[in-house]
C-alpha cells in the first residue's frame, strides 16, 4: 500500500513539475479565489434566509441567475474571440466578482440578491475565456490532470470553511458573513490583477484577435450558425454536452438547499455545517492523489460511471437521514465529493476534446449556454419541491444522474465512431 501511494504521489508531482506558462501561473493564483469563495459559499443560502428571503425565493434567485447568465454565455465567444483569453478574463472577472461580492456584503433583502446574481452572472463571460487560457497552450494528455489540480486547490480551500462557522457562530450570521463578503472582495480584486500579468495570450488568441481586427461584434455571431451544424453532426459533442447539463442540473439541486436543509430541515446548529464542506474536501483530496492517476489510464466511460454512481448515492443518503444524524451525512458528503472528484474533471475534458480548436471558443459559449439554459429552470423547481418536503430536490438530484449514465455507457461506440470519421476525412 505504500509503495502504491508513493507511485502515486511521485507521478502526480511529475505532473506539477511539467506545467509552464498559463497553466502554471493560474494554479498559484487560483487560492486567492478558492479561499474566500469556499468562506462564504456554505452559508449564502442560509445568509438569504436570515434576510428574509423564503425557500422559493432562494430558488428564484438561482434560476434567474443562471437564466440571465444564457445571454452572458452566448456572448462570450465572440467577446473573448475579439478582445482575447487574457483581456476578457480580466475585465469581466472584475465586474463580476467584484461588483457581486461588494452587493452581496451590502445585501438587505431579496433585490439586492436578486442584482448580486445578475452581476455575478457575467463571470459566464469569463468560464469561456478563463477556459480557454487555461487549456489551449497546455498538452492534450495534460489537460485532465491539470483540470483536476484546479478542481482540488478549491477543494483544500474548503478545507478552511469551518472559519466560516467560527465566525458566524461568535458574530451571528449576518455580520459574519458581510465581512466574508467583503474580504472575498479585497483576495478576488487582488489577485486578477496579478495574475493577468503573470499570463499571455494563447497562441489561439492571438490569431482568433487578428481575424476578428475590424470585424463588427454582430458578425462574430454569424459563426455559431457553422458550429452548431458542426455540433449537431457529431453524436460525441453532444453526448458531451448532455452529461454536463445533467451533472449541472443535479448540482444546481444540491448546491441550492443543501445548507437549508441541514439547519432546517436536519435540524443542525449553523455554526457547525461548515464541518461538512470539509469532511468532502478531505475526501477530495484523497481522490485527487491517490485515485485519478490510476483513473486517468482507464478511459473516459468507467471513471465517470463511478463517479455518477457514488454522487447519486450521496443525494439519496440526504433523502432518507434523521435529524442531527451527524454520522449519515458525514457519509452523504463523503460520497457525494468523492463523486464530483472523478467525474467533473472527465467530463469537462470530455468537452474539451470533443470541440476543434479553430472554433473552440464560439463552441464553448454555446456549450455554456445550453447547460445554463436548461439548468435554470431548475432553482425554482427546486424550491417548489422543497416547499412540498425537503427531501425532494435531493431524491431529483440523484434520479437526474440515471439518463447521464446511460450517456456514459454509450462513450466508448462514440469515440470510435468519431476516431473512425475523423480518419476518414
């Protein structure tokens, strides 16, 4: 078992080692995100409650949200074709992160939520053109591993997210968390500005820049018409895209209500849920560095069938535990990060390597907003549910991860169909 460990911790340092430029500048800044993100997270939902919000406007605020951040999607390959990766990166994270979390410290009630998650929504601007500076200059074979390192710096940043329940426990929830708001503000602010000037352009940037030099922005849309023809002709691409939406639609589920559930529903005191972010984090993190190395020499179906399997039976934990069962949800959450650790980190590089570069961010931001799009809807259902039993929106989060099951199954024929076609062409 050592030795195994050992094989495993040298072959993920051996990885570490390999990266440059981009990819390495964004894996030292990234806390400065992780870390107030991860403070504030576990409590917005409950720190809405305390304001006098209600379940279902909680679940409206999510889906208005995600609905609003379609448009920001859709226009965020041409933004980021036109300014470049690192222009558009820095611009819309500043108004987004920063504009939000300086709302959200200021928040008295449901609007002010409300214009919080419309602002924050243009960071779907930047998914593309972060996405695309991070990946385009890194190696194929890399991608998936260094996809997983981002994932796990925010899972060690949840490490610290039982401060948060320090905090609200000495200062009460909405002071505590007005102060975490503005702190994320102070880090996020900061540390976009180092490190756009720590990155460059992409290669892919800087081309896509001079092809769109003096082109009017209208006509960058005329493109999407092209991709998605390219889309629709390949059963991989959208098989792809399919399981990202589901595996949105479920966390959009979770991720809404969890928080009140426990303190509600599960009855727990609020200073004491920030445990479980890191109970999850720890479980992450042993994924991470003892599970995906192996994983990542097995293809794409297998991993992300575990993946699934483990984050559905997270969900349904949640669906039958009794109040202050601190054991079954410490097992709910161990499940349910183990699961996100195997199976996001494939399928966002299944995405990623389904998409041809020349078109890589146009099809992003389509990508983007079908996922949005569809998974809006889903905070205000998720309210409705719990409005008839807190259970609810849990039990749909795992049923939802049975059709991306299914998807997965069908991964290998569709490679090789695509091998087959590209082959031939």
């Amino acid at each position: 078992m050592l030795s195994f460990v050992r094989r495993q911790l040298g072959a993920t340092a051996g990885m570490l080692r390999s990266l440059r430029g981009n990819a390495k500048a964004i894996l030292v800044t990234e806390p400065f995100w992780g870390v107030p993100s991860s403070l504030y997270t576990t409590y917005a939902s409950v720190y809405m409650i305390a304001l006098g919000c209600s379940a279902t406007q909680v679940g409206v605020v999510s889906s208005v949200g995600l609905a609003v951040s379609v448009v920001f999607s859709l226009a965020s390959g041409p933004l980021t074709d036109r300014l470049g990766r690192k222009r558009t990166t820095l611009i819309f994270d500043l108004l987004a992160w920063g504009g939000a979390t300086l709302l959200w410290a200021l928040a008295r009630g449901f609007p002010w939520f409300l214009a919080g998650v419309i602002v924050n929504s243009m960071a779907r601007i930047v998914q593309t053109s972060w996405f695309c500076l991070t990946i385009e200059d890194t190696p194929v074979e890399q991608r998936v591993h260094l996809l997983s390192w981002l994932y796990l710096i925010g899972v060690v940043a949840g490490l610290i997210a039982p401060v948060a329940g320090l905090f609200v426990g000495r200062f009460g929830m909405v002071p505590a968390m007005r102060g975490l708001y503005l702190f994320a503000f102070i880090s996020m602010v900061g540390m976009f500005i180092v490190r756009n000037g720590m990155v460059r352009e992409t290669r892919t940037g800087e081309r896509k820049m001079r092809e769109n030099r003096g082109v009017g922005l209208h006509r960058a849309f005329h493109g999407y018409g092209r991709v998605i023809g390219r889309v629709a002709r390949s059963p991989l691409t959208l098989a792809a895209f399919s399981i990202s939406t589901l595996l949105s639609i479920q966390t959009v589920l979770k991720t809404t209500f969890l928080a009140i559930l426990l303190t509600r529903g599960l009855a727990f005191p609020e200073g004491t849920i920030a445990i479980f972010p890191a109970v999850g984090a720890v479980a992450t993190l042993l994924v991470y560095l003892l599970v995906l190395p192996s994983l990542s020499r097995r293809g794409m179906a297998a991993p992300m069938l575990a993946g699934l399997a483990l984050s559905a039976a997270g969900a349904l934990l949640l669906v039958i535990c009794p109040p202050l069962n601190f054991v079954v949800v410490v097992a709910s959450t161990l499940l349910t990060a183990a699961g996100a650790a195997i199976a996001l980190p494939f399928s966002d590089t299944l995405v990623a390597n389904t998409v041809e570069e020349h078109d890589r961010a146009t099809a992003l931001s389509l990508f983007y907003a079908m996922v949005l799009g569809l998974s809006a809807p889903f905070g205000y259902i998720g309210g409705l549910l719990y409005g008839i039993s807190d259970r609810l929106p849990f039990a749909a989060a795992a049923l939802i991860l049975l059709p991306a099951a299914g998807l997965t199954l069908a991964l290998p024929r569709l490679q090789s169909r695509s091998a087959k076609s590209r082959s031939v062409s």
